[in-house]
C-alpha cells in the first residue's frame, strides 16, 4: 500500500533481488524475470513522473552471513 499524497512510506524488500532469486533457484524462465523487471521498472517511474521522491539502498551482507539467512552453508 503507498502512503496518501505528501506523506512518508518505507517499504523494506527488493522485488529485483526476490525476482533474481527465484530466476536462480526456482528456474524463472526469461520471459518472466522480463517481466517482472519491466513491472517494477514501470511502477518505480509511475512514482517518480507523480513527484514522488524515491530513494533506493543496497544493504550489503558478508557472503557468510547471506548463507546463513537463505538457510544455506
């Protein structure tokens, strides 16, 4: 859900990254991970051309501690 009009939201996740993973894991075929990169592409410049103020972070994990989250060693 986006927040009204001149308010502030923040939304944790990366639908690229989640989007990656199932392309690697789950064996996304082209065509899909395509278009999932277009939607989010798409949405995140809808926001922008509506004066939405949009700012991105990578957060970066050590490859250990990625391993452990995902539940892999």
């Amino acid at each position: 859900a986006l927040p009204a009009a001149g308010r502030i939201g923040v939304h944790l996740g990366a639908w690229p990254i989640n989007a990656l993973a199932e392309r690697v894991f789950e064996g996304m075929d082209d065509a899909a991970f395509e278009r999932r990169m277009n939607h989010a592409r798409t949405f995140e410049t809808e926001l922008v051309d509506a004066g939405t103020l949009l700012v991105k972070f990578w957060i970066h994990a050590p490859r250990e501690e990625l391993a452990e989250r995902l539940g892999r060693e």
